[in-house]
C-alpha cells in the first residue's frame, strides 16, 4: 500500500522523470497511477495496490518479474539487437544550392556551403538523385523527396526540373510520391504557390521568433534584419488552403526562449503548425543551449502544452507539433531503436552528386554513404546502423525513453554528445501526462480515437 | 499469467493490442489469433473486400458481384470483375494430380475452366496504395455463373473506372486529413464484419476437424503434466472430462455431435477459465 517513502520517490512532475527502471516509467496524474512499458511503447493505468507494488520494485530484475506475472512481458523483445538489412532508400534530401543569403550564427552547413566553396547542384544530378530513389523503391513504396541547402531556392531551376521529373516518373509506375522543402523564406516569389501547391509540398520555412529576436539570430550575410521580408513573401503560401502546407520551424537558443510568445505569433500569422527545436551543436558553438538554456525551455515547452491541453479540451485548434507528433506517437504506441530514418530510409545528397547519411552530414566523410554515380553503399549504411542502434548507445540502452528518443540526432551527438536528455525525458513525462488526460475526457480528439 | 490479482487497464494501441485479460489464451491476441484474419470467433476480416470499390458489393472471397450501393451499377450484379488496372484478379489454376506427370488444369465440377481467384489479400495489398483513387475496373459484360479467365477472348468484357475506398476512416485535423484506427463506417454496414464467422449453432465446430474455425477457444483443456514427461487433458469437445483425451474419430459416443450442438450449444460448450474447463475431471 501507499507509504510516505514510497511517496517520496514517485515521479510527479518532469523534473522526476529521470532514469529509474530500465523496463518501465512509473507516473502518476490526479486520475492515479499509470505505467509505461519500454517494451513497445505500451501505457497502462494501474490500480492502487497495483502501482505501490512496481513502485516497490527495487531493481530491474525485479521490475522484470513483476513485469511477467502481471502478464506484461513477452517471450520476445519486439526490439531486438539487430540492425535491420533491408531498409530501401525511400526518401532523399537534395542539398540542391550548398549557399546561402542569411548569415544564421548558428547554422550547421557553416552559413549555407558546408565549409566549402559555394556550389549548386547541377540539372543532371538532381535528375539522377531522382532515378536512383525510383530505381531503389517498389511503386507500391511511398517516396519523398525533399530540396535542402544552403537555401534551395537559389537553385530554383534545377528544384523546378526535378520536382516535374520526379512527379512524371512516378506517375508513369502508379508510384505516390511526396515533396518537401525547407527554405528561409526570403526568396519565395508569387508563382512559387502555385507549384508547390500543384505539386502538393510540405513547405517549412526557418523562423526564430518575432523580428527583434528572429533578426538577431538569421539576419542577411551584410546584418539587415530578414524577418519584415520573410513574412511578406510568405504570405501567399500561408493563404494557400489546397494541398500544400506551410508550417514554420524554430531553432531554439539561449537567446529566444519565449516558446509561447512566438507560437502563438506564428500560429497568428497563419501557419498550418509550428514547431520547436533546440540547438543543440552549433559548428562555432555560438547560440549552443547549455543545462540552464535547456530547463528553461522545457518550462516554457511545458508551458505552451498546457495552453494546447486548455484548448483541445474546449475544442480549438493549436497547432504547436511538438506536442502534437508527440502524442500520436504515444497513442500508436511508436516504438524505434533509430531517432530518425538517416542513414536507413532516408539520405542527403549533396550539390556534387555525394550521398550522406542526412543533409547534415553532406561533405562529411563521417556519413558518407557512396554516390548517385556509383549508388548506394550498402556495407557502410550496414555498419552505420549497426552502430548507431540504440541497444549500442550508453546510457541510451538503460534508458526509459530510448524508443520514443532513439538515441537523439546523430550530427549533435558527435559534435557534442548528448546534453538534452533530461530535457527529452521531461517532455515525453509531460506529454504522457497530457495523453492520459485527454484520452480520459469526453472531448478526446478524434487522432485519439482508442479503438 | 498472473496469480495475484491485478487492477490494469491497458490505455494507448500498442497496449490494447498486446493486452492479455486474465484468464485469456495466448490465442487471444490478434497477432496470434489465425480466427483474426479467417472465419474465427472475432470478426472476419474477408469482409473489408465487400465494399472495397464505391457503389458495388462483392462477395467477400471471391470476383463475383453480388450487390450495388449505386443505383447505376445494378446492371453489375451476377457479373465477374476480372481486372483492376490491367491486372487479372484470377488465374488458371494448374498442378500435378500423378507422380512422374507435368501439371495440369485442376478443374473441378464448379469450377470447369479450372479458374481461381486470386487471393484477396493479394488483390487488397496491390490496391492499398490506390485509396481514394479511381481505378480501372474490367468486368464481364454479362453474369457469369462459373469462374472465368481474364483475358478469355471469347468474354465480352466491359471497362469501368471505379473509386478504392479508405479501409480506415479519416478525419480533419487541423486541415489535414488523417487516419483513424478505425475501420472505415462505409466499408461495412452493421453485421458483416461478423456475418461470415462460425456459429457455435451451426455445423461449423464440428466441420473443422482441427478446431480451426474456433481457434479462440482452447481445444485442449485440463491439461496437467504426466509422470512420463508428456501430459493428460481433455478435448474440448469430450462430453464428459475424464483427464483422458478422446480422439475425434467420428465416434459421437464420447464427443458431443452435431445434435447436440444444434440443439443445446449454449449448455453442452462450457467455459474455460484458466485452463480448466468446467466441471474440473475428478
């Protein structure tokens, strides 16, 4: 039964998520006692002598006995050690202009051309990034194909050619196919609406903030403010309503914590949804989060979940994605040894035709991953997931959240190792939290929807 | 399984599917339970073909319409529809029926031209891509009481572009339509995802001689390690349980018939909880 000692070390809020069980996270809402199995992702309410019982658990072994005669261990881990060895490429980046016109402090490819000289990626390889991902993939695979820098949009041609290409191609097998881009915005001209909308892009533009911290942090290479431009040109994307989507993109530094403010800005400007994410490794360390940076943004996290709770429950829409990927995530019961499809599904192509494992890593020997040329290598995108499971990483493989998180991105691991793990775990708390709550109401969403 | 008793309500998907309520066999979860996918106990799942092209009804194993939901394809129905964008729906169905010799046309008395439709589940993986797009329907231009051969020059076929409907239903959110874990309202009416089940009322329990059809249910029950390492049990369907397992060797005497079943199904088939089908053998 309930004990004051137990009490006192049962998670209650995020800043008690921390690493305890292996197997499972014990958490508690005003409704009682709730249990999160690693395994497969799978969440349980717990009956009140039930949950003192894990709560008493003083060790993995036994956590995992209770686990067994509860009938909540399988035979079977559904993740194994294996690296799996027939992941097709179904999505490819094109780092089709490695240059661009901000001069962002932070920014990974080094203010756009990777450290290298500037460059734009020739017709011809674009075009056969767009072959190799056809050839690769079978027409009942859904493919992406997705335009990144530097700024895309400096190489508008060689975007337009290869969207219309891929698009023919795919249609000739019955293949669906998708586009994305990621662009600054400062760029866009009015007919590019009407081909992203015909083509139907996820178009996510790079905002920081209202323009006095946005300009800050991406100005122009001379130091003139970019955002009164950005939002000008955006506009007619934001009042498209067909088949594209626009949603913005917030790298988060020490210097632009008001999550709130400019969510609900961006929201206000017109945004399908709107997202945040840290800097965690910057190439010059400028405008990198450190501990304090980090728990002050997952208050303000924290904060904008809670004003997204409120408005679910009286049925308004806000859409912050954060909270929003990561419940559907929990609801599926998602549950993944990789943080991401790079260097499995899904590699970054760089201007001169070589292939990495994301569009970070392009002209990085670190993920390269072979050639449009010469294809790609299977022996080094083997090693490379062989290496970067998450039953391989420390202390990742101990770690209660290590399906949701899958290790974290593997470009800010090895420039600065892993800095935001308490951060991820107070999140994905709070958010357990949050689903608990709204799958208990009667006004749950209908992306809830338990059976 | 549990021997103390647990308060635990399994709350997202992945912990609803997984979830074994206590007392349950191991055939209870949908990934073990082969009744989930073929006539068992909880819902067939053949019936998704039934509605799978908007405004017409197919019988759910096979190419042969059998309903509209358009007033203007009623002419459809008694007619086979033989491909969907060029690919044939059947095949002749050929193999060898003596040793040493080649294959040959299985033909059988309903089936004269030794044609079969293809596995539905074949023809739903290739189409699954298709949702809510039109495809290109090939259809006999008259009803066709036997199988027929898609391609057959002698079949006057008629082509028609019909729409793959969503399996799962989908909803608005936030602009975007999304997927449900729910299968979709339209893709069947009430009853027929259960209309193609075993009924215990029925012939079905005893057709299946290897207790397929009602896999949900142990069919070997009171089971308790032997001295020589092997073990004693019941069959399910013994009339009275003696720890001695009797075979099914259409000797009704011990084993409940079709009578039986017929007539007092909901008294003769007993629970099993635990293991232990009541009255425990003595």
């Amino acid at each position: 039964m309930k004990d004051p000692a137990a009490a006192r070390i049962v998670p209650k809020g995020p800043e008690q998520s921390g690493p305890k069980h292996r197997d499972v996270h014990l958490l508690r809402t005003d409704r009682g006692g709730h249990l999160f199995v690693v395994d497969g992702s799978q969440l349980f309410d717990l009956d009140e002598d039930t949950f003192w019982r894990f709560v008493a658990a003083a060790d993995d072994d036994q956590m995992a006995g209770l686990l067994r005669s509860s009938g909540l261990a399988t035979e079977r881990r559904r993740i194994d050690d294996e690296a799996p060895d027939d992941m097709p490429v179904r999505a490819l980046s094109l780092a089709i202009a490695q240059k661009c016109n901000l001069g962002c402090t932070y920014c990974y490819a080094q203010e756009g051309n990777f450290g290298t000289a500037p460059k734009n990626m020739p017709l011809e390889t674009a075009l056969a990034s767009v072959d190799l991902l056809l050839a690769d993939t079978r027409p009942d695979e859904r493919i992406n194909l997705a335009f990144l820098g530097g700024e895309p949009l400096i190489n508008r041609a060689v975007l337009r050619q290869a969207t219309t290409y891929a698009s023919a191609k795919a249609a000739e097998r019955g293949q669906a196919i998708g586009f994305s881009i990621t662009t600054n915005g400062t760029l866009i001209e009015a007919d590019d609406a009407d081909f992203f909308d015909a083509h139907g892009f996820a178009v996510t533009i790079s905002l920081d903030g209202p323009a006095f911290v946005h300009d800050r942090l991406r100005p122009f290479k001379g130091g003139r403010g970019s955002y009164e431009r950005i939002v000008e040109r955006i506009r007619p994307l934001l009042d498209r309503k067909g088949r594209m989507q626009t949603t913005a993109r917030v790298t988060v530094t020490p210097e632009n914590l008001e999550l709130r403010r400019t969510l609900d800005e961006l929201l206000g400007l017109g945004f399908h949804s709107v997202g945040f994410s840290p800097m965690l490794a910057s190439p010059t360390g400028r405008g990198e989060m450190d501990q304090s940076a980090l728990q002050a943004m997952l208050a303000a996290m924290i904060d904008c979940g809670k004003e997204f709770e409120r408005r679910t429950m009286i049925g308004q829409p806000y859409a912050f994605s954060n909270i929003l990927t990561a419940l559907r995530e929990i609801h599926r019961g998602s549950h993944r040894p990789y943080p991401c499809g790079a260097g499995g599904g899904y590699l970054g192509v760089s201007a001169d035709g070589e292939l990495a494992a994301c569009h970070r890593f392009v002209g990085d020997d670190a993920g390269a991953m072979g050639s449009v040329e010469y294809g790609v290598d299977a022996s080094l995108k083997a090693a490379w997931l062989q290496d970067r499971h998450v039953h391989r990483q420390v202390p990742c493989r101990t770690c209660w959240a290590r399906y949701l998180c899958g290790g974290g991105c593997y470009h800010e691991v090895l420039a600065r190792g892993r800095p935001a793990c308490d951060f991820i775990r107070g999140w994905l708390h709070f958010v357990l939290q949050v689903y608990l709550r709204l799958t208990s109401s009667t006004v749950s969403p209908p992306y809830l929807a338990r059976s | 399984m549990s021997e103390e008793p647990t308060g635990i309500t399994p709350r997202n998907l992945s912990a609803q599917l997984s979830y074994r309520g206590r007392g349950n066999p191991p055939v209870t979860h949908p990934m073990s339970a082969i009744s989930n996918c073929f006539p068992g106990l909880e819902f067939d799942f053949r019936a998704i073909w039934r509605r799978f092209l908007v405004g017409i009804v197919l019988s759910e194993n096979n190419n042969y319409v059998v309903g509209f939901e358009d007033e203007k394809y009623k002419d459809l129905i008694g007619r086979r529809l033989l491909k969907i964008n060029d690919r044939p729906l059947s095949v002749l169905t050929q193999g060898p029926v003596m040793p040493g010799r080649g294959p040959i046309p299985l033909s059988t008395s309903d089936t004269p031209g030794a044609v079969s439709f293809m596995e539905w589940s074949n023809t739903v993986a290739l189409l699954i891509g298709h949702e809510g797009a039109k495809v290109r329907c090939e259809f006999t231009k008259d009803p066709a009481e036997t199988e027929v051969l898609p391609g057959d020059p002698n079949v006057a076929t008629q082509i028609l572009e019909l729409e793959v409907r969503h399996i799962f239903e989908r909803t608005q959110i936030d602009g975007t339509s999304e997927r449900l874990a729910l299968l979709a309202e339209a893709l069947a009416k009430p009853g027929e995802l259960s209309q193609g089940l075993c009924s215990p009322w029925q012939n079905d329990y005893r057709e299946c001689a290897c207790y397929y059809w009602a896999a949900s249910r142990p069919d070997y029950v009171n089971v308790v390690p032997a001295d020589d390492g092997s073990s004693r049990g019941d069959n399910w369907l013994q009339r009275e349980n003696t720890g001695r397992y009797a075979v099914d060797n259409a000797d009704y005497q011990s084993l409940l018939n079709y009578d039986d079943l017929f007539k007092s199904w909901e008294s003769v088939l007993r629970f099993v909880v635990g293991g232990v089908q009541e009255p425990r053998p003595k």
